[in-house]
C-alpha cells in the first residue's frame, strides 16, 4: 500500500458522518480521504485499511487504496470551521481510495449483469470481515464503463470498538448479511468459499494486517502490551473466523437461500470532478 502526501483539499464529499473529501496527492492523483480526526476516528480507518488489502489479497475490485499523509496547515484556506476542526486532528496518517472519476453508485435494478461468482465472492468477503455498509440502503460500490469497484469498509470489523472479551466473538453470527445488496445476485457462496478461502493463508493475513500504521494501534495497553500485538490480534480473528466452524457462511447461504429482504433504496449521489 503506497504512502502518498496529501497536498491539496480539493472538494468536501457531504455525505455520511465521516465528512470525507477528494484530496490532491503530492503525485497529482485524487484520493477520497477519510480522515482520522472525523467523527468515526481512528478504528474506522483500521476497517478501511484492512479490508483493502484483505481485498487485493483476493483480487477483489478494489479501488486502489493508500495512506495519505497530511501535514500541519493541510486545508487551511477551507471556510468551514467543522472541517477545519476534523483536518486540525488529522495531521499524519489518514486513509485513501483512489479516485474513481465518473463513476457512479451501483444500482441492483440496473446494474443487473453483474457477473454471479464476483458477486458471490464479495458476499462472501463481507460476511468475513462483517461489513454491515453494503446495503440497497447504501451500496459503497460504483461501476464505471462496467467495471465494479468496491469502497468504503469503514464499518467492518465492528467488534474491535469494544476489545474486551473479543475472542469469543470472533465465530459469531452476522446475521446483517441478509440486507447485502448483491445477495440476490450472487452465484454458489460454497464454490466462493473453495475460491476465496486458500488465498488467506498467514502469509496473506500478515501481509495485511502489516499495512495498519503504528499510529492508529496501541490504544488497548490493559490488552495489548505493544503495537506489534494489537496488529496480530487482527490477524488471529481472521485465522479463526476462516478456521472455526463459520456459521457467518452458513447464515449468508442460509439468506440467499431465504431471498432478498424489501428495503427502499438510499440515493447517493456523489460528486464528479
């Protein structure tokens, strides 16, 4: 995963509680940044960049992520004091997908020849990772000129905001995987199982969790003794999650089985620049 200078805030994105924005790197590529003095602080970014390189390591369509580095003063001419206040806290290492330039939010109804095994394939990623934001509600996935792209992961891995007694949470149920926008669509979930599942080997989970700068570990000393440990613990969850019974697969083929639930589709409109 590069790691990029963030040297121009180029466009506010107003959406969410995250209060992202498009930011000019110093290579001159555009990144959506989510910011580590937003809202949903440093954790949100762990998700983010976690399961990205979780989703490279699966070959998943990803859109390429990095850390962005902000220096003190970043964004100082923008006149809204709340951003002004989130980029202040943010000086350092934040998180950023690339740009996706003319891309728009998947639509179920449209998009409807997505190909069923890459649909099964990202049920099955975020039933792993408990990624509760892939909803019709919400969708977190854009499609440009057919091609599919995966974004937003910052609500993964929601049992590491409360760390206590996390062990015995790592075989739970997710049962939210019935509200995923690509369920319907999906192809075998067993055969993506038998795709997916050899790829995250230790090496791969290392490799992985390796990309979670130190700056946004070591905030669990009562459990932790050090950074290196708080890192490997995210790679123990998911060696478990993928070797223990998995009752997450079983309760997402149990869903497809079952149909897609009703649910009013959210509007996103994102901003094209």
């Amino acid at each position: 995963m590069r790691h990029l200078e963030g040297v121009r805030y180029a466009t506010p994105l107003r959406e969410g509680g995250s209060l992202p924005a498009i930011v000019e790197t110093d290579t001159g590529e555009l990144f959506v940044v989510k910011f580590r003095g937003a809202g949903q602080g440093h954790r949100a970014l762990v998700a983010e960049a976690l399961a990205a390189a979780l989703a490279e390591e699966l070959g998943l369509p990803v859109a390429e992520p990095a850390i962005i580095h902000l220096d003190e003063g970043f964004g100082r001419s923008e006149p809204d004091p709340e951003i002004q206040d989130i980029l202040k806290k943010s000086v350092g290492e934040n998180f950023g997908l690339a740009f996706i330039s003319g891309a728009l939010p998947f639509d179920p109804v449209v998009n409807k020849d997505i190909d069923p095994e890459l649909a099964a394939d990202i049920v099955w990623f975020d039933a792993l990772i408990t990624n509760v934001d892939r909803s019709p509600r919400n969708v977190n996935l854009l499609v440009r000129d057919g091609e599919l792209w995966m974004i937003d992961h910052g609500a993964s891995f929601f049992f590491h905001h409360s760390w206590a007694g996390w062990r015995d949470r790592i075989q739970s149920r997710f049962p939210q995987i019935k509200d995923h926008v690509l369920l319907h669509l999906a192809g075998d979930l067993r055969a993506a199982d038998a795709r997916l599942r050899p790829k995250l080997d230790d090496a791969a989970l290392t490799r992985a969790a390796s990309v979670i700068p130190d700056s946004w570990l070591g905030d669990e000393e009562e459990l932790f003794p050090d950074i290196e440990s708080h890192r490997q613990a995210y790679v123990e969850y998911l060696r478990e999650r993928l070797d223990g019974p998995r009752a997450w697969l079983d309760e997402a083929i149990e869903a497809k089985r079952l149909g897609p639930q009703k649910h009013e589709p959210r509007v996103t409109r994102r901003r094209v620049v």
